[in-house]
C-alpha cells in the first residue's frame, strides 16, 4: 500500500456530539481526496466511551424499545448474513468476524458448520459470547493463518490505524477469499436529513465516515476490488430512532419509520443506502 495521508487537507463538513456517553462535541473533517470524514479530536483514552449500557452492541440488552428493535432486526439480519457467506461456496469454510460483539453471529455460523474465529477488545461481549460457546481474542494481529472469508460488521469505522488495518486485512484472507464490510454511509437521505443528529455519526467511537467512493479508493490502494454492494435496509430506520431521540429527546417511532421509509425509496434511484455491505476480493 502506499503510503497514504488521511489527515492532510481537511475541511470542516458538520460538527456532532456523542449522544451516547460524555455528550461532548466534535467536528468531522472532509478529505476530499477520499470522500472521507474524519472524527476531530480523537480522545486519547477512547476504550471509556464504550463503557456504557447504552452501547447496546456490548451488551444482550432487552429493556427498552430500542433494546427490542435492536433485537428484532439483529435476530432477521443474523440468517441474512449467514445466507450471504453460504452464498460464496468456498471450497472450504472458515470464517473470521471482526467486532464480534456478544457472538451471535459466529454463533449461527458454527451451528451450520463453518469454522469460526473472532476478535471482541471488550471484556463484557467477550465474556457473553463464551457463554454461548464463542472464543473471542483481542485482536487481529494473534492470526497469521489465512481464512476463507473475513467479515466486519459496522467496526471498520472503529479502526484508529486504518491503512494498517487494511493491509492486514489483505493479508489474512485467502487468495480467492472475501472481506465482508458493512459500514454507515454519510451520503445516505437520512444522514443529510439529521444532519449533527444522524446517529450512524456516533461520534468519537466513529473515527471515520466513509461513502462507497472511499471504500473503493482505499482498498484499491491494497490490489482490492469491490466486487458488489448491498443495501442495508433496515439500517435506515433503526438509525432513524435514534436520531429522532437525540434531536427531539424523545422516541418519536413514527416519524423516525417515515424517515427511514423515504431514505430507502430515495436510494432506489440514488443508491445511497443508510448502510452498505461491501463484497471485496483480491484484484
């Protein structure tokens, strides 16, 4: 990969606030060159803005409404991913899930026979994915076998060492594999409707933005090609929720359907999903 300047040439696109824990705000930065926003600043000890119930990816939560939304829609998009990697008839059947969360992913992939590996830094999801049988290590960097598929699941927008990252990416996937990516998109009809609202923002856990431009532009820089990209429906109105909570501070479930509903008709023409999956391979 060559070497790559994320940080230079910045512009200031949208101020935000971490609605989540501190309620602190930030500024997120647009690199042209990439079609890219960028977190500014990026808080020296950030492990402390996951340590919250609310970061409900941590978590098993079932209390509140967004707890059972969040629930209802990972219960349907668990067989969805599951379909989409058995889709990919790879000659043999081992998987690495990046961001494991609490397991439940790896969990419905062993059960229908593939060979799983994860990585989780958080001690509490790692600690709820071993009870339902899931071996979560801390980092990537413990794997030097190669795999047939590498998914990440809504985290490349976590990675502080991006270009690293990638490169190390490349490097544990099989010849033939595939690198899964779902990431948020900035240039979706809900992101600019909410504006410093938009949840997919989450400001500083978020420390990159991306759009497909930048997708493509980053991993091509690896010999990597996107091979296709999928929408992620149901992103738009659980994103919506949320949003509408942060900006009214209250749940406005109807609205936030409405929103979600006219983000996804206007990406039928646009192609600008709330969230995309990206299939990549080895050029």
């Amino acid at each position: 990969m060559e070497n790559i300047n994320l940080l230079k040439n910045l512009e200031f696109y949208i101020s935000s606030k971490d609605y989540t824990v501190s309620n602190e705000d930030y500024k997120l930065l647009y690199n042209k060159e990439y079609d890219l926003l960028i977190t500014d600043p990026v808080p020296e000890d950030l492990a402390k803005y996951y340590e919250s119930d609310k970061y409900i990816s941590h978590t098993d939560g079932n209390k509140s409404i967004i707890d059972k939304v969040y629930k209802l829609v990972k219960n349907y998009t668990l067989k969805k991913k599951l379909k989409l990697i058995n889709s990919f008839n790879t000659k043999s059947k081992t998987i690495l899930d990046i961001g494991a969360g609490t397991g439940d992913f790896l969990s419905i992939c062993k059960k229908n026979n593939w060979l799983v590996n994860g990585v989780e830094p958080s001690d509490n999801a790692k600690k709820l994915a071993f009870d339902k049988g899931i071996t979560l290590e801390n980092d990537i960097n413990i794997y030097d076998e190669k795999f047939d598929i590498i998914t990440m699941w809504h985290v490349l927008e976590h990675i502080a060492n991006l270009e690293e990252y990638i490169i190390k990416l490349k490097s544990l996937l099989k010849e033939n594999g595939v690198l899964v990516i779902a990431v948020p998109n900035y240039k979706s009809y809900d992101a600019k409707y909410y504006k410093e609202y938009w949840a997919a923002f989450d400001v500083p856990r978020h420390l990159w933005h991306f759009s497909k431009s930048s997708i493509d532009k980053l991993f091509s820089k690896v010999d990597m090609k996107i091979i296709k990209v999928l929408p992620m429906k149901f992103d738009s109105y659980y994103v919506s929720l949320l949003s509408e909570k942060y900006k009214k501070g209250t749940l406005k479930p109807l609205k936030a359907f409405l929103i979600g509903l006219k983000s996804n008709l206007s990406a039928k023409s646009t192609k600008e999903y709330s969230s995309h999956i990206y299939i990549i391979k080895n050029s």
